[in-house]
C-alpha cells in the first residue's frame, strides 16, 4: 500500500471513530440520566399502587385520555429487560476491550 493511501484510510478510520465515541458519549450521558428513572419504574412495577393502579384501569375508573403504557403488563417488564441486556453488552465491550489492551 502506497503511503498516502495508507494515511487516508487511517484518516478515514480516525473519523470514524471519532464519530462514533461523540454519539456514543452523548447517548451514554442520556442513559445515566435515565437510571433514575428506571429505578422509579422498576420500583413501581409489580408494587401495591401499580396493582391498585392496573385494577382500576382493567375497571375502566382510569380518565380515558390518560396514557396508560406503564399499566401494560408487558411495557415496565420489556424496558427493564432491555436496560439489563444493554448493561451485559456494555459489561462484555468492556470486558472483551481490557482483554485485548496491550
């Protein structure tokens, strides 16, 4: 490989990268934030208000314009499983990246 092709597809891999860890630094910073609240989600997800709240939503005494995901059986439980998939896959980088550091 000729010298300056190898300088531009460095200079094309150093872009790359840089790119990628702004976007991902940004969205790392909005997922903490939000750990707060899916600490209150996951607190409230199968509590005594969320099964008074769930009943009285099954009992139609809930205002029928109010958004209702968090009463889904499924919607808490799916967030919340996703939250610990993305942790184990953050957990496995780091991992795998400190095995291969020199």
């Amino acid at each position: 490989m000729k010298q300056t092709d190898r300088i531009s597809s460095m200079e094309q891999h150093m872009e790359r990268a840089s790119s990628a860890i702004i976007n991902f630094s940004a969205a790392l910073d909005k997922y903490i934030e939000a750990q707060q609240s899916i600490a209150a989600l996951s607190d409230y997800y199968g509590s005594d208000e969320w099964k008074q709240d769930y009943a009285d939503d099954e009992a139609g005494l809930l205002p029928a314009d109010l958004k209702r995901g968090v009463l889904s059986e499924d919607g808490i439980w799916n967030l919340l499983a996703d939250n610990r998939e993305l942790r184990d896959r953050m957990s496995d980088v780091i991992t795998k990246d400190n095995k291969t550091v020199k």
